[in-house]
C-alpha cells in the first residue's frame, strides 16, 4: 500500500520534534529532526530528490514524530533513537570512543575551551561530554565564546599576540593575550562557562544578576550593561534547552481521547533529558474513565514486562488508587516510586509535552485513511443513503450568558476536517441566551449562499442542540427552497456522557439508534466536539475583544484624542462614568453636547 503523504502531512505539528520513517514491516529507516516537522517531511516528497532520498522514500509506509520543545532537545534525543535502533539509512558511529568532548586544561593561565574527539588518559585537565555529535560541541563553543568571550585560538597563537585580533573587535574575546583582562576575570568567566556547559546555567544566571545589581550599585554602567547583556543570553538559552535539566528521572504518562480512539504516549525522560516517547492506542472494550484507564495501562506497562521503573511516574490525569500502584512499582524497583499529576516547573514541561504529543498521533489516528472510510461507510448505512456522504456540515452556538453569540460551522469530507471551510457567524440583532433565533440567523446566512449558487451544499447537515434545532434547521431549509440536504439533530443525554446522545433524523418524531462502539456515532461525535471547539473559541475571542474595548468607543464625537483626554481628566474610565453632564463639559474639548452625547451614551 503506497504512503498517502498528503494526508499525513494534513495533520503533522509545525513543532519542533523528530521523525521515524518506517518499511511496510515497522522496520525503522531513518530517523531525523527538525525545527519545524511539517516543513521538514514536506520537502522528502517534492522533486529534486538524489537517488538514494528518492529509494528511502520509495520504502516508506509510515512515519512517526516525536514533537519536542525546542530544536537542541530534537537533537539530542534524535541521536540517542539513531544509536539505539541503527537505521540503515543514518550515519552510524562505531562506538562511544568518537563522540566529542569540550576539555579545558589545566595548564595554561588562560585556558580555551577546545574541542576534543578522544577523551585523553592523563590527567591535564577537565573534560565535559561526551555530546551527541560534532555539531552540538561546536555549538556549544560558540555560545559560551559570544556570552562569556573566551578565546577560542591555539596556544602557540596566543603566545607570540602583541595587539588583539578579530575576535576582540567583534566581542568574541576579552584579549587575554594583550593583558586586557586579569587571569582572575577571566578565570571567573571560564567557570561560569563551565557551570553552563555542566547544566547550571541557572545558578550562573543568578550570580551574573547580583553583580549586575552590585556594579550599577557603584555607577559602573559599562560594566551593568555588559553583565545585563549575559543574563538576557543566558535567559535566552535556558529557555530553548529547559527541557534539559541535568536532573530528574521520570516517565511522563499523557491519555488522550476522541470518541471510538485514544492513545496514551509515554516519554521517557533520565537524567533530566528526553531519551523517547512511545505511543499506544490500548482497547477500552469496559468504557473505563480516563483516569482508570490509565491507571490499569500504568500497573501494566511496569508490571506485566520487565521495564526499567524511573523514580518519578507524571501522569496527565490523577490515576485512581495511584498510592497502592507506587507502593507495588517500589517493591519491583527496591526503592521509593513516586506516582503524581500535580508537578511544577520542568517536570509540568514534560508533562505538557506528552499530553501533546498524545494529541498528535491521536490526530494522526483519526486521519488515516482506513479509520476514515470505515465510519463514512457506517454513516452511509445508518443513514440508508446510496453512497457515502461527500461533506458534512455541523452548526452550534456559544455564548455567556448571551454575551458575543457565535454560531460555528465545521466542514468535514472523507479526508477528514477540511478546516478551509470553516466558517464561524457572529450573531447580531436577536435576544440575549436565544439559541434558536442566533441558529435560524447563521444558517440563513449560510444557505442563502448556497441557494446563490456560492460554495458547495453538504450532503448531511448536523445542528447541535436537539428537537428545536433540528426544527429551526428545517424551517430555514424550506423557506430558502434548499433540497437534497440530510438532516441531523445531536441532543446530549441527561448525563451529558458521550455515547448516550439521542440522534433525530429528519425530524423530531424520528430517532436514530446506534451503539456506543459505532464508527458512524464516533464520526457524527468527532464533528460535533470540532464544531464545539470551534465556537468556544470564536467565541471567547469576540468576547476578550468586546470587554478589551473602551466603552467610550463607538460614541459619536469622541475620536482617540477625546478619549484620552477624558480618560487623563479623570483619572480613568471609572470616573468618566461617574461624572456629571456639567463636569464632562468641564473637559478640553468637550462641548455641552458633546458632554450631553457621553453622559447618555454611558446611563442609557
């Protein structure tokens, strides 16, 4: 079967993260990273590609991506994966001897970070590594040289110096050479250098920030601004390798669930950096809570194989009897096993990472192919249409309390959500909290659109909301003369659990019946949630953006000068409310008609 590459591209993250590619056995043949995964798999299937990128893309039948927090993390953890499996289409290195080093010797007064393919036997120096590949060493090296300027030349350079190089003018070096700084600053530099490369990055920044505060103390502000300078580099680096923490051996558990497909992804994290994840859709043939679910799926994964048990379990959901799990993993493991969904800092980061990572290839799940065709198939039949239905559309409506109404329309075809035809309504013109007014608006707009001859009808036409949507849906439909459409009513059950909806057909008097375990019932919950989702969040920014604007807008007369005004006048929006028509009057400005418009504008 030939790779569908369009439709897996549809649904890859724009994250940074890394990709397996897979042969039609699940064999891996090559493992890869990228700053942005989409843009990085769409380029293996353009044209352009040398014969041997054209044989590895011929061979692949699936792919598989890690997504990760910053490109640094996607290296590292894209090595560890390339020496574990050993694809046949990677560089592969012989052995741990040719990975690289950063040494610092001992013996010289002003000594360089160098770079190192061997870690020597003698005694000279200090050597930290190993890394991954050449270029994180050197990468390495150019960060600490640009933050810290040490000198990076051969010593025999370094010894016959009489004026300071390039390096010095572009502020890549502090010119030990010409005597232009103490061996005792530039020790102190080098150690912070170090420190950074061991991990403790934030134990420098924290140094650098108080003799900051100590040198503008003194008026040194060359000095305050070089050391700002650090900080805000230093800021910028923990915030692309947080991930790596030098600390902290965990397993980071994340459920994610649709109706009719789940997918739990585990990472693996061990001395605080990413080693992998792994992904599994495990039946749920009882209809357990998520919570259980992934109780019963943990107890399993460490206790029913011989799996290494981390000190640390983070779980995305609070598993029940997660106490008795810990105590029985900590009997396996001869220690102390904690197990916990309340975690801050870096380990809520990894948290977050495997719950997005769980919603990935649970996206990648609902896409594939056959999983598509096979609900389209069971919503043909429980609809007794011809043919599979081409298109759906479903509508819903969201508010508070009737506060910036929006109606949703999701489209979705046989390749999935078609998020190009998604179109969301802002309702005006109808009573606060009037659901079926604001459905009979947006699908008026909608149709009578259709009926002009503008876009394509759909085959099947879901309202969210039950017997008096699907009326309202109908009542539209006829006064618009639009024929050929299936109608659809969803009405939530009474326990508002998935999989106990009561589906109208038509019409009111006429139910659709279908089992919780039914691809047509998954599909028809798939395009509802996304509808769902979709005007909760049209809505919520209508709403942030209404209560974000002044309530001076939109009066006549009162341009961005006169709000200001007003506002600097009395001291903000607050008073201008409070004040009287002859105290608004008072303002540059102002007029008494003006004052008479704003008063009545903010009193009613």
């Amino acid at each position: 079967m030939t790779f569908d590459h369009r439709r897996f591209l549809a649904h890859v993250s724009e994250a940074p993260g890394v990709y397996r590619m897979l042969d039609a056995a699940g064999d891996t043949l090559y493992i890869g990273k990228a700053r942005r995964l989409k843009a990085r798999l769409a380029s293996y299937f353009r044209g352009a590609l040398n014969t041997k990128t054209q044989a590895l893309v011929g061979r692949i039948a699936d792919i598989q991506v890690t997504v990760t927090n910053s490109e640094t993390e996607a290296l590292l953890l894209e090595q560890t994966l390339i020496k574990e499996l050993r694809p046949p289409y990677n560089i592969l290195l012989r052995d741990d001897k040719s990975y690289p080093f950063v040494f610092v010797t001992d013996r010289h007064p002003f000594p360089a970070l160098e770079y190192k393919r061997a870690r020597q036997r003698r005694d000279d120096g200090r050597y930290l590594g190993p890394y991954p590949s050449s270029h994180a060493v050197r990468d390495s090296l150019s960060l600490m040289q640009k933050i810290f300027r040490i000198r990076n030349c051969e010593d025999s350079v370094f010894a016959h110096r009489t004026r300071p190089c390039l390096q010095y003018q572009i502020n890549r070096c502090s010119a030990p050479c010409v005597g232009y700084i103490s061996e005792a600053d530039y020790r102190r530099d080098l150690e912070h250098a170090v420190q950074c490369l061991e991990g403790k990055s934030e134990q420098v920044t924290r140094e650098l920030s108080d003799a900051m505060e100590a040198a503008s103390r003194e008026l040194a502000f060359e000095e305050a601004a070089r050391l700002r300078d650090q900080v805000q580099q230093l800021r910028q680096l923990q915030q692309r390798q947080f991930v790596d923490t030098g600390d902290g051996d965990a397993d980071a558990f994340a459920l994610a669930s649709r109706p009719g497909a789940l997918c739990i992804s585990v990472l693996a994290i061990r001395q605080g950096r990413l080693l992998g994840a792994r992904h599994h859709a495990p039946a749920n043939g009882l209809d357990l809570s998520e919570e259980a679910l992934l109780g019963d799926f943990i107890s399993q994964y460490y206790l029913g194989q011989a799996r290494e048990i981390p000190r640390e379990v983070i779980t995305s959901h609070p598993v029940p009897d997660a106490e008795l799990i810990a105590r029985a993993l900590g009997e396996r493991a001869g220690r102390r096993v904690r197990i916990t969904d309340q975690v801050r800092g870096h380990r809520a980061q990894w948290k977050e990472l495997a719950r997005t990572n769980a919603e990935q290839q649970l996206a990648g799940q609902l896409a594939s192919q056959n999983q598509l065709a096979r609900r389209f198939e069971a919503l043909r039949e429980a609809l007794g249409m011809q043919a599979p239905p081409a298109r759906l559309e479903c509508f819903d409506i969201s508010h508070s309390h009737g506060e910036a109404t929006v109606a949703s329309c999701v489209v979705f075809d046989q390749n999935g959500p078609r998020k190009s035809d998604y179109r969301r309504f802002n309702i005006e013109g109808v009573a606060a909290g009037d659901d079926y007014a604001a459905m009979q608006q947006a699908l008026t707009r909608r149709f009578r659109r259709v009926k002009e001859g503008e876009g394509q009808a759909p085959d099947v036409l879901v309202v969210d909301g039950g017997k008096g949507q699907l009326n309202m849906a109908r009542e539209v439909l006829e006064s618009l003369g639009v024929t050929g459409i299936t109608l659809l009513g969803v009405a939530k059950g009474t326990t508002r659990k998935a999989g106990l909806e009561t589906l109208f057909l038509e019409t009111v008097e006429r139910t659709l019946n279908l089992e919780a375990s039914s691809p047509a019932l998954h599909l028809i919950q798939h395009i509802r949630d996304e509808s769902h989702r979709f005007a909760i969040t049209g809505h919520r920014t209508r709403r942030d953006k209404v209560r974000r604007t002044s309530t001076l807008e939109g009066i006549a007369g009162v341009g961005p000068k006169r709000r200001r005004e007003l506002l600097r006048f009395f001291g903000g929006l607050q008073g201008v409310k409070q004040a009287s028509r002859d105290e608004l009057a008072r303002v540059p400005g102002i007029s008494d008609s003006l004052a008479e418009t704003i008063h009545r504008a903010l009193h009613g």
